[in-house]
C-alpha cells in the first residue's frame, strides 16, 4: 500500500531538465567521447534515461550499462552495507567510465561502485550525481558532476524512492511524514 506520506515539491520537472541539459553540455565537453556510462539501478534510471538524450545533444555517443547495487531497506535509513544484486554485462577494462547515481548521501554506494571498477581496471572514472547532500558523508567520495546540493532531507520522485513508491513522479519532493 502507498505510504501514508504527504510530498512537499523541491524541485520541478522543468527547472530538472534545464540542469540535465547543462550537465550533458558540461560532461560532453570535459570527457572522452568514448564514454561508457555505468547507471546504477534502481534510483538512476529516470535521470539516466533524460542525461543520454541530452548527450545526444550535446555531441556525445556513450555506450551504456546498468548496475543494480542496494544499501537501504524498506525505510529511508541506511542498512550499511553494499550489495552487487546485478552486474554489468560488458567489460569495463581500459574504459573511460561514467558512473551515474540518482543521489550521493553517505557516499557509501559511490565508493563501494568505484573500487570495484577500480579493481577492474577502468582507465578512468568519473561520477555523476543529479543530488548530492553535503553534510551527510561518511565515505571519501566526491561526484565531478552534480545537479542539485539539496538540504538533509528525504526526497522522493524522478527515480528515487521511498519504500519503492513515488519513483514516477516528475519532479523531485520532500517526503513529510
Ligand atoms: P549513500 O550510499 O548513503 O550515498 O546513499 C546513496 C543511495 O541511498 C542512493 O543511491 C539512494 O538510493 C539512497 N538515498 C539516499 N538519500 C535518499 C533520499 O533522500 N531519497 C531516496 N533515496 C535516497
Ligand atoms: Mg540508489
């Protein structure tokens, strides 16, 4: 059942894709063409899906894949370990990496998915964020590309969830519980 949970808006769909589209022009420019972008499942996918087409625009061609790595529950509390619930299906040895992320919090997920990309020898590896919250990390983890700084508090929508609820909403909002 959906949560009993009232959504305050932060961030509309249109102020999002004017910021997508800065970003494609921002990352077409500083990085490889070459590019193969590394999604992180689930909470990436809406934002991914908008960032490949705005790197069309912008005069990129990336390759792309997909990752589904877990750390948080049914609730919006960590549970402190990363696990690798899908792979990548291609190769990453010698790639120029793109990995991209709905959010980075704690920067537990983003330093879990960046050794291990290390350890498989990417040639390099840049993150990509749509939201950050800078007062939350935990891990030595910085993104190269971000959307939005936002406040310490739990947004849902464009992908992210709460509790797998409210990843269809077109813009981004502040869970109030
Ligand atoms: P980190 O590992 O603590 O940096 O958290 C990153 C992951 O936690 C993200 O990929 C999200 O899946 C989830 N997460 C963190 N903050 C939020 C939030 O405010 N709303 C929804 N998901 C979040
Ligand atoms: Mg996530």
């Amino acid at each position: 059942m959906t949560p009993a949970v009232t959504i305050e808006p932060l961030i509309t769909a249109p102020q999002i894709a004017a910021r997508v589209g800065e970003l494609a022009k921002t990352i077409a420019d500083r990085l490889p063409s070459d590019l193969m972008i590394i999604a992180l499942l689930r909470g990436s996918f809406v934002f991914t899906s908008d960032l490949i087409r705005a790197l069309h625009l912008a005069g990129a061609q990336p390759q792309v894949d997909f990752m589904t790595l877990s750390s948080y529950g049914k609730g919006t509390s960590s549970s402190g370990e990363v696990v690798i619930n899908r792979d990548v299906g291609e190769p990453v040895e010698g790639r120029d990496v793109l990995i991209v992320d709905d959010i980075l919090e704690s920067g537990r997920t983003l330093t879990f998915a960046r050794n291990l990309l290390r350890e498989r020898k990417a040639k390099s590896i840049r993150i990509a964020v749509l939201l950050e919250k800078p007062g939350k990390r935990q891990f030595d983890v910085t993104a190269d590309f971000v959307g939005f700084s936002i406040e310490d508090k739990f947004v849902v929508g464009y992908g992210l969830d709460y509790a797998n609820y409210f990843r269809e909403l077109p813009y981004i909002g502040v869970v109030q519980e």
